[in-house]
C-alpha cells in the first residue's frame, strides 16, 4: 500500500473478497469505501501513491483473523491512527477485511 503501486495487494485478495474502510476525516465526517475487488479497485485509484506510510504499533493474530492497530504518517507528521482486521480464508488469501481511520486520536500520544 505504501509505493507507487498499491494495487499489487489485489494479489493476496480472496475470489469472494468484501471490505469496508471506514475513512474519518475530522469534524464528524467519514466516508465508507465498501464492496469487493471493483470497489478496491476503485479504492486504490483514488488514493494517493507513495505519500503516507503505515506504521504498526500492535498486531495479534487470532484463528483466521489479523488485528493491526497502527498510524498513517505524511513523512513524519502523524496523520491518522487506523485499526483494521483480516479474516484470511484457506488458500492464505484475505476474505474479507475492515479498516477504520481516525486523523483526531493520536494514539502514540
């Protein structure tokens, strides 16, 4: 996700693959990005490249599903924390995957 090609994730989606992130962008406003790999496609088009960078701060992993609590940061200025969870299916592939962002809780702070 973070280089001038995001879209070499949709090699590690699932045939079924479903998502929704939840995108907050301050003041009570978010957007809801959802459905399967044409809405990620979507998704990926619209996004910037190259420009944010994702930083884990935890990570657990129970049965199929992979938790992530982390920051965005435009170089090193905080500019979200976001949590997200996999569920991978049985090829190792994700089925299905929830992410939400917030740019007013800084976490590490």
């Amino acid at each position: 996700m973070d280089s001038d090609t995001p879209e070499d994730i949709l090699g590690m989606i699932a045939p079924d693959f479903r998502f929704s992130i939840v995108f907050g962008t301050g003041g009570g406003e978010a957007r809801d990005f959802a459905g399967g790999r044409e809405a990620m496609e979507g998704y990926l088009a619209q996004r910037e490249k190259s420009v944010l960078t994702h930083h884990v701060l935890s990570s657990a992993t129970v049965g199929a599903d992979e938790h992530v609590l982390g920051q965005a940061r435009r170089g090193e200025a905080f500019e979200s924390t976001f949590v997200a969870v996999a569920r991978i299916d049985a090829d190792g592939k994700v089925a299905a995957l929830m992410i939400g962002r917030s740019p007013l809780l800084d976490i590490a702070a």
